[in-house]
C-alpha cells in the first residue's frame, strides 16, 4: 500500500491563517463582547486557544474559552469502542445567550459538528452559535457549514486531511494523504 503525501499548510501558513480567521472573527462580531470560543476535543481545544491569543492581541481582551467533549454524543460511539474514552468538558461560563464559536480541526461529514451541538446545548441557550475549522475538506453527509475555514478544499474518499499541531505532535503540519491500495 502506497501513501502520497502532500503539505497544505506549514507551520507559519497556519499560522497566518489563524490570524486571519481571528480577525474575520472580530470584524464579524465588533469585537469580543458576549464572544466565547469552545474548543472540541482534541484537535479543536489547541486551535481554540490559539484564536483566543490572537484575538487578544488584535482586541486587547480575549473571548472565554471552554473545552467539549463530544464522544458521547457521538452516534457511532459504540462503533469505535466498547469502552469509549471520555475526557472532561470543561466550560467555566454560562452559555445562555451568548455568541459562542465552535472550533475544530477538520470538518468532514458534519457528524462530529452534529454531536458538539447536541453536547453544548446541554449546557444552556446559546444566542448564536458558529463554527470555526482550520479545514474544510467538503462531502458532507448533514446540512452543516463553517462559519470560517482557514482552509477549503474537495477531498475524495481515498484522502485524508491529517492536521498535526505542536500542543499534541510537537509539530504544525497540515498534511494531504492518499492511499492508493497497493
């Protein structure tokens, strides 16, 4: 089995698109007030707190920040695991009513985005909710579309989009990777 493996994004690629989706992100909302981020385990969480630090560094005031865990929301949980592992949400703030922005790595179905929304709105009553990804890979199978996306592309079913962040891998790489099956 051959694997072809292509860079979409380096570390300082990454990081300037962070900091393009932090900006989009304060211009869309004026600012931080009623702003909350909530980073989705795992990938999700370091990007989180990677936005908050560069919106507090255009704004001067950064956004709450909280960490969902999602698995088991998920509805193939039980697929994955007969013991799944589950970590802890953490969101110190009340969710009613204020503007919070999911964050994840990669967006790919729309499944693991279905989840956090059934997972968060336990907690409370957002006033809005959006979705902030450093990929979009497309071919979606649910209605679910990022808010802000540092990176967009089509995939096929043989590509994955692996993104390693230095918080977890000790590197920032998004990587393209295609196995051919032979």
């Amino acid at each position: 089995m051959n694997t072809e493996k292509r860079t979409l994004l380096n570390a300082t690629e990454m990081d300037r698109t962070l900091a393009r989706m932090a900006h989009e992100i304060v211009e869309k909302h004026k600012g931080t007030k009623n702003l909350c981020l909530v980073g989705i385990r795992t990938g999700g969480v370091p990007l989180a707190f990677r936005l908050q630090k560069k919106i507090h560094e255009i704004e001067d005031t950064a956004p709450d920040i909280g960490v969902l865990d999602i698995t088991l929301y998920r509805d193939d949980w039980s697929t994955l695991s007969q013991h799944p592992i589950v970590r802890s949400t953490d969101i110190p703030f009340s969710v009613n009513g204020k503007n919070i922005i999911l964050v994840d790595d990669v967006i790919y179905t729309g499944r693991t985005i279905r989840a956090a929304l059934d997972a968060l709105t336990d907690y409370g009553r957002p006033g809005k909710i959006e979705l902030a990804v450093l990929v979009d890979r497309g071919r979606r199978e649910l209605p679910i579309q990022p808010d802000y996306a540092g990176l967009t592309l089509s995939t096929s079913k043989d590509e994955h989009v692996n993104v390693y962040l230095r918080e977890v891998s000790g590197r920032d790489e998004v990587l393209l990777e295609k196995t051919d099956g032979n």
